[in-house]
C-alpha cells in the first residue's frame, strides 16, 4: 500500500463510510472531512492526498466553491472528483470549469469508483510530472536570462 490518500469530504456518514470501504477495498488509505473548511485544512496540511471524493452539496461552503478554494488559493493538485445525487448538466460544467476531475452521479457503481479513482490517480502524477518540468525549463530561463545580464 503507497501513502497516496483519498480525502472523502461528505456530510453524510453512511455515503462516506461506504467511499471509506470502496477505496479501502481497492487498497487506499482514506481521510474524512464532514465539511468543505475542514476537507481544505486537511488538503492544505497532508502532502499525500492525491484524490478528493467531494459531495457537492455540503454545510458551510459548497463542492464547487471547495473546488475554485482548492485549485486557486491552494493550488493543489490533487485530482477532485465531484459526488452528487443532484446532477445537472451545469453544475458539472461549473465543476469542470472550476478545476475537477470529473464527477459521478450518486446512486454510485463501486466499479465506477475505482476505475476513476485509478484514472486520477495517474492523472495526477502526470500533473505533478507536467509541474516539475515547467518548473525546471522556468529555471535554466531564469539563469540564461541572468547569465545573460552578467554579459
């Protein structure tokens, strides 16, 4: 088992304990946040959560507003993906537009939820990858343009 976690965010206790087993199953360690604020302060502090199973309607802040918080103040890169029972076509284009993943419609296929935990999974290495090679090409940019002023 690696240390990459799912953070299951859900006011609801028996959606969150059934996440809980599904990701258990398939061999992830989990966290749980039974609002938006504390799912951020979690995200903010663990390194290792890599995946968000977020509900969309939450007490205190929403899935979406979690989402634009997560991706633009925090700028983290884990890979969020939005739970509802209420799917709309334009919360979901909101969701994606915001930063998600993707989203999945409650009442939810336990296959369905693995197979796109796994697909955000590598998604997000292949981000994290992407990250470290913008950083890397910013940097010789930034020293040729220094050698350059030193000439």
């Amino acid at each position: 088992m690696s240390d990459d976690k799912i953070l299951i965010v859900d006011d609801e206790p028996d959606v969150a304990e059934v996440l809980n087993e599904i990701c258990t199953m398939e061999g992830f360690k989990t966290d749980y946040a039974k609002t938006g604020e504390e799912g951020l302060l979690k995200l903010q502090k663990d390194d290792n959560i890599k995946v968000v199973l977020l509900d969309k309607n939450l007490p205190g802040i929403s899935g979406l507003e979690f989402i634009k918080r997560a991706k633009n103040d925090l700028k983290h890169f884990a890979q969020i993906i939005l739970v509802t029972g209420y799917p709309s076509a334009e919360a979901f284009r909101e969701a994606i537009k915001s930063g998600a993943y993707t989203c999945i419609t409650k009442p939810f296929d336990v296959d369905e939820i693995s197979r796109v935990i796994k697909d955000a999974l590598k998604h997000y290495e292949r981000a994290k990858q992407l990250r470290q090679v913008v950083i890397r090409d910013e940097e010789k940019a930034l020293k040729e343009s220094l050698a350059r002023l030193k000439s």
